[in-house]
C-alpha cells in the first residue's frame, strides 16, 4: 500500500482569481508583508499496490487524466509506502 | 523573502464528499486500486521577511485566522528561503 501526496497548482502565467482574495483578505488582516498568494490542491490518495514503480505510472496518469488540467495547472507527487 | 508551502487537510475524522467525489470519478475510469482520497488545499505564500522566526510566526499566525478552520482542519507548512 502506497500513500500519494499529490500537489496540483496553476502555472505561474495563469490568473489565480482565488489566490488574490486571499492575499486581500491577508492585507485587510494587517499581514502586509505577504506579497503574492498561489492557491492550489492537496491530495491524499491510499493506493493498494505493492510495486512502487506501478504505484507510481498510475498515480501519474490519474494526474494526467482527472486531478490536474494539464492545460493550465502543473502537478507532482511524493509516494510513501505504509503497511496495511 | 519566504516561500511557505502551506497544506490545510481535514482531520481524518471529518466526513470529505469532495474525496469521496474523486474516489468515484477514479474508480468509473478503472483505477480500482484506490482505496480512499482525502482533498485538501495547498497555498503557496511569499511572505517579504528576512528573518525565518518571525516569518514561520506570522504563516502560523495565517493558518489559524484565516487559511485554515481549526475546527475541522489541520495544517502544516515549510518555509524556504527565495532570493528577491
């Protein structure tokens, strides 16, 4: 069983509408010295495989196919192997 | 400067309909492999301070008021040093 940590973020040329908000929200809370805010998805996903490298190519193409849009956002994952 | 890498998850004991969602959406395409998906944010904040203590305060100082709702999430983040 593996444990995927996967990061999914818009590239950097892209508007973050959501980003900015909170970044105002932030100045309005009087943390001035944040100077930019990037929002993006965390993901946790247990995945029931024993082989690392075949645990690996499915977490990517479940990127590739659901979690990120490739058009406009980028991803990486970490894998951790936990017993169960 | 700082970059923090900031990722707010929800306690494993709060019911996650967006998880539950991906969960679906995947094991529909074939990955029945997955076990479960817990959704979360990941932010990532450039914070313009030069000093790592009082930088790491003020993320944490973020996460409680804004970026997280202690109630129901849990947070963690890392600090990286940018030039700029």
């Amino acid at each position: 069983m593996f444990k995927a940590k996967v990061y999914v973020s818009l590239k950097p040329t892209v508007n973050d509408p959501q980003g900015l908000t909170i970044r105002g929200a932030l100045h309005g809370l009087g943390f001035d010295r944040v100077n930019s805010v990037r929002a993006g998805k965390y993901l946790e996903i247990m995945v029931n495989e024993e082989d690392q490298a075949r645990a690996e190519a499915q977490v990517d193409e479940m990127c590739r196919k659901v979690l990120a849009n490739p058009v406009i956002e980028t991803y990486h994952f970490e894998l951790e192997r936990v017993s169960g």
